[in-house]
C-alpha cells in the first residue's frame, strides 16, 4: 500500500495510500479523514487545556465597546474603571462581600447574570491578557487587576 521508506516518521494516525485516479501517493489521516498531497509535518495538535474562571469586569471609555447590559454608554475614564475594581477586590479578598454577589450589581460583562461565571473555556477563547491572568492563578485564587481591550477585570479561577 505505502510507497518508500522516506516518510517513515509520518505522525500518528498518518498512512500513505495510492490514488487510483491519479496513480499517485497521497497521505491519509485515518483518525480525522484528512487527505493531502504533501506530507504531513510536526505533532499532532496538542489537546487544548480547559480553564474555568469568573471575572468582574468594569468598561471605560476606551473599552473596544464601552456600553454594557447595566449601561448603555460608559462614560468613567481608566482610572475610574481601575479605582471601581481595586474597591471590589479589596472587599472580596477581605471577605466583606461575596464574588457572585458583587459581581451581579457590579460587573458590566454578562456573566454577572451568573455571579461572573464563564464557564468552562479553552485555550485561545479568551483575550490573550485575560487567559494569561487565569492560567498564572491556582483554583480560588483572586487576581490583580487584569486589563483587557473590554476594560479593567479581576479574576478567580474556578477550575
């Protein structure tokens, strides 16, 4: 079936098969039914790490979209957005108030619906800033204030 010895080191679920159409060698994933006429090159994809995270997120007016569900135009300036998170993670690392709790009067991302909670997420699904924060974070540990192009965020890893 294979042709010469020359592709030997083929990453796994690679084969060599013979087009019958065009008498030719092609390259066949037998996992993913991928064809191709050139060699497949490299590892395989590594499996994407699952990260689980809730935030609070205050916007400002150089945020990429400065409205929110709580406001329809955000008009705090930086520093504002930077003074409001610095409160918030002060009262919730003091234990004055919950994270879920806050973030549901406070945060102006969506997720405040739901205490702040994303969710389960993979690898380069978030702002590369905001991923960053999380993977450096162990489980239930808080951050320090994040900056994203959405605004200035604190994060609790959840998972």
């Amino acid at each position: 079936m294979g042709s010469s010895n020359k592709h030997s080191a083929l990453p796994p679920n690679w084969v060599i098969r013979k087009s019958s159409k065009y008498n030719k060698d092609y390259y066949f994933n037998e996992q993913t039914g991928e064809s191709r006429w050139d060699p497949p090159t490299g590892t395989p994809p590594k499996k994407k790490a699952k990260l689980r995270a809730r935030h609070i997120l205050a916007k400002h007016v150089g945020s990429r979209r400065p409205s929110s569900w709580r406001e329809e135009n955000i008009t705090r300036t930086k520093e504002e957005a930077e003074q409001k998170i610095s409160l918030i993670r002060e009262d919730i690392a003091n234990g004055t108030l919950p994270f879920d709790d806050i973030a549901a009067i406070e945060s102006d991302c969506s997720s405040a619906k739901r205490g702040g909670d994303l969710g389960w997420f993979e690898e380069g699904q978030m702002q590369p800033a905001f991923e960053k924060a999380v993977k450096k974070l162990a489980v239930g540990e808080l951050s320090q204030l994040v900056y994203t192009d959405s605004g200035v965020h604190i994060i609790e890893r959840t998972g």
